[in-house]
C-alpha cells in the first residue's frame, strides 16, 4: 500500500459526494480517539477559541489539584501527562496565539504550585524547556502580543 500526499488526498475529497464524505469522516473517527476528539473541536469548538481556550486551562487546574506533592516521581508522570495533553489542544488548534497562552499557562500553575524545580533534574529541564518554546513562539507573534507575552515569561523565568 503507498502512502498518498495531502495534495492528491485534497483532490480526491473534492471529487467526492457529501454523502461519501460524510462517511468518510464518521470512518476515520471510528478508528482513533485522537480522529474523533480533532473532529469533534473542529464542528463545536473551532468557532470560538477563547472558550476553548479557557476550557484546557480549567481542565489542566483540575489536573494540578491532583498533583501529589510529597512524591517527585509521580509529580513528574503527572506534569508530563499534563503537558502531553496540552500539547494534544494545541495541535488541534493549529494556533501559535493559543499555544503561547497555554504553556505560558502551564508554567504559571508549575509556579504556583510551587513545585521545587532544583529538587529533579526532571522537572527543571521541563519547565526550562517549554520555556524555551514560549520564547521562540513570542518571537513570531505581534509586537503588542510579543509585550504582553513577554511579561508573563518574564515572571515566570528563573533566576
């Protein structure tokens, strides 16, 4: 079996009745959670960001609630499920704006938190890493984002 490119697939779909592609779609979100929880933002939250938004910066506060505070391993396995599932609505948005805002968010609750990043090597380099991401995002935004943005890194950088 080949593997076919975006472009010939993006040709193919436009040859398509809506009633095929239709069930297309319904196919492909059978078979992957990930295919299902894309279409699914795609049809009822695309439209609206900021709600979207604020919805992945509440579902990861509940996420930080159940941080175990005593264990630095588990700490750690939590920190990185979060991020894994932060990094999962970032991709589904496909915008560098939101993805700015909620690693700028992630790293805000680490603070908060108040989770010792000089405790793990682990830990550090995480938070020092998507530190660095934020970085390099602000410097592809907006001069008013890229202040507003920077700000909040600012605070959030260690010494």
């Amino acid at each position: 079996m080949t593997k076919t490119t975006i472009n010939e697939l993006k040709k193919e779909l436009t040859t398509l009745p809506p009633a095929q592609l239709l069930e297309i779609c319904l196919r492909l979100a059978r078979f992957k959670k990930d295919n299902k929880e894309l279409l699914g933002y795609l049809l009822f939250e695309a439209h609206d960001l900021e709600a979207y938004i604020r919805n992945v910066k509440e579902e990861m506060e509940a996420d930080f609630n159940g941080l175990p505070a005593t264990n630095s391993y588990l700490t750690k396995k939590v920190l990185r499920k979060i991020l894994r599932s932060t990094a999962k609505h970032i991709k589904y948005t496909g915008s560098k704006q939101a993805e700015a805002e909620l690693l700028l968010y992630f790293c805000s609750l680490i603070k908060k938190a108040r989770i010792p990043l000089t405790a793990g090597t682990v830990i550090y380099n995480m938070y020092r890493q998507q530190l660095k991401k934020i970085q390099a995002i602000i410097a592809a935004q907006h001069e008013d984002l890229q202040y507003d943005y920077q700000r909040q890194l600012d605070r959030l950088t260690l010494h």
